[in-house]
C-alpha cells in the first residue's frame, strides 16, 4: 500500500508511452489499453479514498517520496481527503467520456488514446502534488494533452476556439512560473507545507513581494478556473469540443479550483500573521461577480453546449465565492457541491450531441461524421406511425414514446434538476446546505451568495426549460433517434453518482465537513508533510566468517 500515492500517476503515463510505441495503427488495442488503464486508475483512486478518509485525523494522510529525499529537499505526494476526492471525480469524469468516446470519436484522430492517458496523468498529478514546481509540471502536462484533445475532430469551430483556448492558458502558465519564482525568491522554498512555514515569518521588507507573488500565482489559477473577466474563452471553446472531450473538461476548471483552496487554506490562514486571510475579499467578490455573469449567460444562450459552459462557469464562481469565506461549514457544503457539479456537468455535456442528434434526424439511415465514415448505428430510417386515430384522424391515446427518446427526456431533466440545485437530486442538498450555513453569517457579501445561489438556480431552470421545449415539445414527425448502450451508459453512470450523493447525503457531507475542517486547521497537513521520511537504505549484508583451518 506505500506506492498506492503514485500508482495513479505512473499507471496513464506507462500506458501513455506504451500506445506511442504502437504507432497510429491498432486503434482497437489502444481503446482496450485505455478504458483498462482508465478504469485501474479510477479504482486507485478509490482505494485511496478509503486510505485517507476513514480513520482519525493522523490517518488521513498518504505521502510518498518519488526520489527517496527528505522534506523539503525532494519532491513529495500527499493524498489527504481533498485531492483523494479531487482523484475520485477525475477519474469518474474520465471513465465516463472514454466510454463515450468508443463509440465513434475515438476514431477521429490516431492520437487520441494516447492524449487522453497524458491528461491523466496532469489530472492526478496536480492533485496530488505537495510542492509548486511539481504543480506548474503536471499542469503544463495536462494543458498540453488538452490542446490535442480539443482540436481533436478538427473543423473550423474547433480550431478557432483552440487557438484562443492556447493563447489564454500559455499566458497563464507564464504567469504561473513567474510567481513560482517569486514565491521562492522570498521564502527559498516550494514545498507547500515548508513554504506555509516560511512565509510566516517572512520580513516586512518582502511581505509586499511575497503578495505580489501569490497574487500572480493566484490569476494563473483563476484563469483556469475561469473567474470573471478571465473566462471568455470557456463557453465557445467548450461548446466548440467533442461531446466527449468537453465531458472531460468539466474537471479542468475545478483544478484551478482546487489549486486556490490548497493554497491559500495553506499559506494565508487565520494564523498567518500579517498575511492572514490575504486576497480572501478578492475570492468573495470575484466568485460572486463570476456567479453572476454564469446566471446572465444561461438565461441568454439559445445553444444547449453554451448553456452547459456558462453553467459551468457559474459553479466555479459559487464555489470560489464560498471557499473564500473561509468557514469550515460552507467549505463543506461548497465540496458536495463540487462533487455535484462536476458530475452533472459532465453529463450534460455528453447529453448535448446526442439532442442535437435527435432534432437534426432524417430520413437517411446513413450520417457521415467527422471522420467521413458512415454511421448506420445512430438513426432509425422507419418513421413513427399513428394508431388510434379517429373519424378525423385525431389521435385518441396519443403516441408512442420511443425508448431513446424517453431516455434522452429523462436524462435531461435528472440533469437540468441537479444543475439548477432542485429537490430531490444532489445540487439541492448542496445549495441547501451552504444556503443553511449563510443564513447565520453576517455582512453583505454572505446575503449577496445568498440571493445569487438562489437566482441562479431560477436561471438554470429557466434556460433548460427553454431548451428542453425546443428539443421534446417540437418534435413534429420525426424519426426516432436510435442510440447506442455505449453512449448513454456513461450519462446512466454519471446520474447514477448524483443520485448515490443523495442517498448517502449523510456520510457524504460528513465527509465534506471532515475535509472542510483539515483544510482550515492546516497544522495537520503541515505536520504530516514535514514528519514523512526517507526509507532507510538496506544495511550491507556482512560476508561470511570462514574459520581458520589449522594444518
């Protein structure tokens, strides 16, 4: 169990460099060897779960030492119950969009396997990390795996929402590694729990540099997480994506998420001293203002991808916005809440093509795609016949609803209740527990997340429900969609999760709150860091002592 730490990132990376020594042929093995890999990660991730949230609090961290070197001098993995839950959601998401992703888009380019597995390993590496340097790495690995994979399909859209999704991310990593370098150019270090140490008693004279660098460091991650005005590329880029690909993406903006609240819970405390709770009025503000324009932009999108984008913008901005109060029990409704956002957004976005798929049937059996094959599987050329009609040919118990249909009118509706947080699925409980936790805070910023959680939840409904009628109430005479198990299985499984959340609300949101709280009392962490050791080297094996023979 001591290399269960890193098995989550050597396991895609080796699968990564085993289809490249395939070639671009083979794409059959490949699709084995990723679903495989995917699903070994995805049980990992599990596994680590239960090893860090079960049991008291000196249980509740894994650490690893890639290079056998002591803190703070080598590179280190944490697994606590944040990035155990963080890896748990990657690896669901992941699991998910490859599924999806078999049935045909897979095809569409001989890198995709491959690109797939590296974004794997940024993912769990980012989330399990224990130092800076290592986190700019692993999110350059994924960035670099995610501009593959969103030009992947090609097409003009694509390549133009591509370009603006590169430019934004390469200025952020520039910014990214110029406040890396200015983090260690006042405390020496990058470790995070050693740089949480050192920045404590950090001299006046470079407390403002010590600011200016975390504030750099602190819009290259809101930038992925596209806090408002930094989020103008997400919703053409997303929309602009493969079903699956923009399914997979729904865990990008959460590691920028992830990447503020691991670091300022870290190094910006209450006990920071001076540099207590720093940037914290930024959170708040810049969450609440993202919150907002998400609301505006789902009430205004006429396009079911653009709805899904600004909704998931609009979940980056509720949760930077409650994670920078900085009180235990909103964190901990804001992490359900990131458990279930996460899901439904990415089902969501797989629920996307195949609606539009749905409108746009003909009578042609055959639909050529992307990659100039022909699809029989996805149509169904017989049209739907009345029966029952009357002496005026009216319908007199109405039309049969084909088992597609139904399901994609189902599924959508779990989605669109999830999204806009109403009863009985999992983003209720989540907006009922932080509404619960606002109602006994104090000041204007607590009732302005208040009021907002509520509207957009209104605005959420609003805009699917302008969505759904256009798509189930105006479909005249078509032909019935045919869908295939492969593709809405994974929709099944992300629901499934939602409504598991729900059911097991209880242990669920203790599990959150038990996050919550080792997140604000950071000493744990810090302490647990800092006392991993190196394994001793075996000590030599001494030869044998030959007795003396005597002549």
């Amino acid at each position: 169990m001591q290399h269960l730490v890193v098995a989550p990132v050597l396991l895609p990376l080796a699968t990564a460099a085993l289809m490249l020594l395939l070639g671009t042929k083979r794409r059959g093995i490949k699709a084995a060897l990723n679903l495989a890999s995917t699903v070994a990660g995805l049980l990992l991730a599990v596994l680590l779960l239960r090893r860090v949230g079960v049991g008291d609090a000196a249980q509740a961290f894994a650490l690893y030492l890639p290079g056998n070197w002591p803190v703070p001098f080598g590179i280190v993995l944490v697994a606590d119950r944040l990035s155990a839950l963080m890896a748990v959601l990657a690896g669901g998401v992941a699991l998910a969009s490859l599924l999806y992703a078999l049935a045909r888009w897979h095809q569409a380019g001989v890198y995709f396997h491959a690109l797939f597995q590296l974004q794997l390993v940024g993912l769990y590496g980012a989330f399990l990390t224990g130092d800076l340097f290592n986190l700019f790495v692993f999110f350059e690995v994924l960035l670099a795996a995610s501009y593959g994979l969103l030009l992947h399909g090609d097409g003009p859209a694509r390549v133009r929402a591509g370009l603006h999704y590169i430019a934004i991310n390469l200025v952020a990593s520039l910014l990214f590694l110029i406040g890396v370098a200015l983090l260690y150019g006042v405390a020496g270090t990058l470790n995070m729990a050693d740089l949480s140490m050192k920045l404590r008693v950090v001299p006046e004279s470079d407390r403002g540099l010590l600011h200016a660098g975390a504030s750099i460091l602190a819009i290259a991650f809101l930038a992925k997480a596209a806090l408002w005005p930094l989020n103008f590329w997400l919703p053409p880029a997303y929309a602009a994506a493969s079903a699956p690909v923009a399914g997979l993406f729904v865990i990008l903006t959460k590691v920028g998420v992830y990447a503020v609240l691991r670091l300022w819970t870290l190094c910006f405390p209450t006990g920071a001293g001076a540099s207590a709770m720093f940037g914290s009025e930024v959170l708040v503000w810049g969450g609440l203002a993202t919150l907002a324009f998400g609301t505006v932009g789902m009430l205004a999108s006429q396009q079911l991808a653009r709805l899904a984008g600004y909704s998931i913008i609009a979940s980056s901005g509720t949760l930077i916005a409650a994670l920078g109060f900085n009180q235990p029990a909103l964190s901990s409704g804001a992490l359900y809440y990131l458990a279930s956002s996460t899901l439904a957004g990415c089902a969501l976005f797989l629920l996307v093509e195949l609606l539009e798929r749905a409108r746009q049937v003909q009578a042609d059996p055959l639909v050529v795609d992307d990659t100039r094959e022909a699809l029989p599987f996805f149509l169904d050329a017989e049209p739907i016949t009345d029966a029952n009609l009357d002496d005026e040919e009216e319908a007199l118990i109405g039309r049969a609803i084909p088992a597609a249909l139904a399901f994609l009118g189902v599924a959508f509706t779990l989605c669109a209740l999830v999204v806009a947080g109403l009863p009985p699925l999992s983003g209720f409980v989540a907006k009922l527990a932080m509404l619960t936790t606002l109602l006994y805070m104090h000041g204007a910023a607590a009732w302005v997340l208040f009021a907002l959680l509520i509207l957009s939840g209104l605005a959420a409904a609003t805009g699917l429900l302008r969505v759904g009628m256009r798509h189930f109430w105006t479909l005249q005479a078509r032909p019935a969609p045919r869908l295939r198990i492969v593709e809405t299985l994974p929709i099944g499984l992300l629901l499934l999760g939602c409504a598991l959340l729900v059911v097991h609300g209880d242990a669920a949101l203790r599990y959150t709150r038990a996050t919550a709280d080792t997140l604000h009392l950071p000493g744990r962490y810090i302490d647990a860091v800092m006392a991993a050791q190196p394994v001793a080297a075996p000590s030599p094996v001494s030869p044998a002592v030959v007795p003396e023979q005597t002549p």
